[in-house]
C-alpha cells in the first residue's frame, strides 16, 4: 500500500465504518438506550470545539517538524485501529478478542523473528515501552531477587524510576562522549557481584547512541547476569543490520544490532519507527518459560479456550485489540524487510541524518556535535562559551518555531565537559549547556534536510 493521501484515508475509513456496521448487523438490530443517544446538534457543536483544541499541536505529519520523536501514525495502521476499535476486543482472555489476540501473536512472531530471536520466543504488546520495559525489569527481578539493576546514564529514564517503583537498587554506569556506555566501568560494575539485570539501549532517546552489545552480552555472561535490550527507539533498525551497502548503518553499529539476538529481553516500541498510533510497545521474553511468573487466577476468565490467553503473559489486563490490528495490517503492506517496506522507509531516514550531517559541515555557524548513528542529529550555534552556545541555540530554537515558515527542533541539555571533549576551544564556563536536537524519524526528511539545515544557518548567522 502506497502512502495514500488524506481523501484516501477518509474515504478508506468509511468503507472501515461500512463493513463494521455491516458486521452488526448481522447480529440482528436493537434499539439503543435512550441514556447513550445525542442529538446530532450537540454532537456538531462539540466536535467543532474538538477540532478547534486539535489545532494547536505542531504539525508532527511535516517535515518541517523534526521536533520530538513524533510522527502521525501510517494511513493502515489509522484503518486497522479505526475498523477494530468500532467493535472494541480487548486482547486480555480470547473470548475478548480471539480475532485480535491471534494477530498480536503474529506480529510479536514477526518482531522476534527481525531480532533473530528463537520462534519459542514470548512476547506481547503492552501500552507503551514504559509499560513493556517495567515488566522485562519485574521478570529480571523475580529471577535474581536481590540483585541490583544497571544502566548506563544516557539511557531512558524510565528505568531509574521503574527499579524505584520495583524496589531495586539501581547502579548507573557512565557513558563515553557519544552517550554509549563504557564497558570497563560495566566491568566494574558487574565485579562486585550485586548486578542481576543489565539495560543496554540501542538509540538512546537523546543521541540515538547504541551500546556496545556484542561486547557487553559476554561480559554479563560471564557474571551471571541478564541482559535486557531497550529498543524501544531503535530496535526496527535491526533490520538493517545484515544489509551492507555503503551510507546505512556503520558496521560496528550494524554487528550490535545482530547481537541482540542473545539478549534476555527486548523492548521495542511499534508507535515509533513501526508506524503506530501511541499505545503500542512490545516485549520480548527469549525464554519462554518466564512466563509462569505472570501465573495467577481470575474466576471468571480463560475458560473459553486451552490456547494461551494474553492475559497470562501480561501485567496489564485490558489491552486494546485495535492496537495489535493496526499493527498487523501495517504490517501486511509495509512488511519487516531490508528492500522493500519498512526497511525503505528506515533507509531514508539514515540518509536524512547523513544528509543532515552533511550539511552542518557545509554551514557557516552551526557545528555537529556527535556523527549520528542512526536517525537523530545534534548540533549547535558556534560560540567561543560554553554559556553563549546555551543562550544561542535556545534563541534559535524559539527564532526557528516562530518564523513564517516554521522548522520545529527539540532542545538537548548535555554537559560541557562532553563539548569541549569534541570541541576543546571551547570554555567551559558552566556545567550544562543546551544544544538542539532533530529526531529525523519520516522518510521525507531526506529530501528536504539539507534545505531545513541551510535555513536554519541563515537564522543562527543573523542572531
């Protein structure tokens, strides 16, 4: 299915409504509760007050955004949640969604399969990455009960705050000026013997940096801890991994990307690079027998079926059908592959950063501040201060956002110390500093990223 154009999603979201309606129908017709009718006036007016809120988001579907890591979610996965959210299964128990509950286990299938995971793999999807990093957490803890969590500083913050939501002590191992974790203080980390779960992230949420996987799976190994791959950001670049063409990812980013198949755990979020409305993460389990400890009794579900309800694998109970839907069939027309599908849209956005990169070389004032690994830039305006860089890039992000034909950034505190690592003449007169970021996750940026880059040096050269 070709990227279709809005008259097309309306008019394939009415056929949507056509068939549902349809499908009710067949159950015989009844008379609605007079308590859930409203007249169509009232309906009107609020929707228009709706639309009128509505306007005042950023335009997360245009390039000019490359803001934060928000997009608009794929024509088919738009039809496949509308269509399935009109009859609403919830994917916890099959007689809630058997339908629904059948395609979250292919998709989780498809997603391990892209990871290299064996096919006995365990996995669903959950409502978030948070959710789905919070339960990969929980099961490290219920296998070493009293070992500590470890992660490096760069990573998700969601993992500090769910080892204090888990009563785990957290170690936190510091990161190179690239933002991926340093193996040797990892080293250290694991000598003392208190670590039972190691994060690795691949795409950091700030640099899109990844972890030195294949080097750090052996080091947990040999300490006897587990490994949990935080893909959330990244993880759909994995299918990238065994692709070799010049301009796509490094090879030394590539071979960490294949390491994830040893991996204890995997996090990835679908409603970012997999094209989804918010509401989908997934987690992945290699060893199927975790599951027993999600065991628990419900007296009035699982009894329609012997068949693994997703409930029993899951901390969260109701879950919404529609989301496995809209994934599955994004998944039928744009399918998890290098040349075709999701890998061509994933290829476009690499090329968007390199050209992105490119440019910044090529401009006047602006200066990169890390080379991307994947699909996330990071620059600044060119002063001689530490404190001058911070007032700078924040009146060019306000400068940019207000312009008549507005380019959207998001701002990213780093400390000096790393800037000046890169950039030694610069001064380090305060500790923090901010620098712009642009997370360039739609395939039109490639078109168009040289151009943003250029405007947006013209700006720096005039303040």
């Amino acid at each position: 299915m070709a990227e279709t154009k809005a008259l097309d999603r309306a008019a394939w979201l009415a056929e949507a409504s056509r068939c549902v309606q349809a499908w009710e129908a067949a159950h015989g017709d009844f008379d609605r509760h007079p308590s859930v009718r409203v007249p169509d006036a009232v309906l009107r007016e609020a929707f228009e007050a709706l639309i009128q809120r509505l306007r005042g988001n950023y335009p997360f579907f245009h390039p000019r955004y490359a803001g934060q890591m928000l997009k608009a979610p794929h024509p088919a996965a738009v039809l496949g949640y509308a269509a399935t959210m009109l009859i609403n299964p919830n994917n916890h128990a099959l007689d809630s969604g058997a339908p629904t509950a059948a395609m979250e286990k292919e998709v989780v299938q498809h997603l391990a399969r892209m990871f290299g995971l064996p096919k006995e793999t365990l996995g669903h999807l959950t409502s978030s990455g948070t959710i789905a990093n919070l339960e990969a957490l929980w099961v490290g803890r219920c296998c070493q009960p009293d070992k500590a969590l470890a992660f490096s500083e760069q990573a998700h913050y969601t993992h500090g705050r769910m080892a204090d939501v888990l009563g785990m002590r957290s170690i936190v191992i510091p990161a190179d000026q690239r933002g991926r974790m340093e193996l040797e203080a990892l080293d250290s980390a694991l000598k003392t013997g208190s670590v039972g779960t190691v994060v690795l992230t691949t795409g950091t949420t700030s640099l899109g940096a990844v972890d030195p996987v294949a080097e750090a799976v052996p080091l947990c190994r040999a300490y006897g801890a587990r490994v949990h791959v935080d893909a959330a950001y990244g993880g759909f670049y994995a299918l990238l991994s065994d692709d070799d063409r010049p301009g796509l990812l490094s090879q030394e980013t590539a071979r960490h990307f294949r390491a994830i198949e040893e991996a204890d755990s995997v996090v990835i979020d679908p409603h970012k690079h997999g094209l989804q409305p918010y509401g989908c993460g997934c987690l992945l389990l290699r060893d199927p027998t975790l599951g027993r400890y999600y065991q628990h009794d419900s007296p009035y579900t699982y009894f329609s079926s012997d068949a693994l309800h997703l409930g029993e694998i899951s901390l969260e109970c109701s879950r919404a059908g529609a989301a496995a839907a809209a994934l599955w069939l994004t998944l039928k027309v744009l399918p998890l592959a290098t040349d075709r599908g999701l890998g061509l849209i994933l290829t476009a956005c690499l090329h968007a950063a390199q050209r992105w990169t490119e440019a910044l070389q090529a401009a006047e004032v602006l200066r990169a501040y890390v080379s991307p690994e994947l699909d996330i830039v990071t620059f600044f305006p060119e002063r001689r201060a530490a404190s001058a860089i911070d007032a700078a890039s924040q009146a060019l992000f306000t400068r940019a956002v207000a312009d008549a034909d507005p380019i959207y950034l998001s701002v990213l505190s780093v400390r000096s110390g790393a800037l000046s690592a890169s950039h030694p003449a610069i001064r380090r007169d305060q500790e923090t500093l901010r620098i712009l970021r642009s997370a360039l996750m739609k395939p039109e940026h490639a078109s168009c990223a040289s151009t943003l880059v250029e405007r947006l040096d013209a700006m720096a050269q005039q303040a």
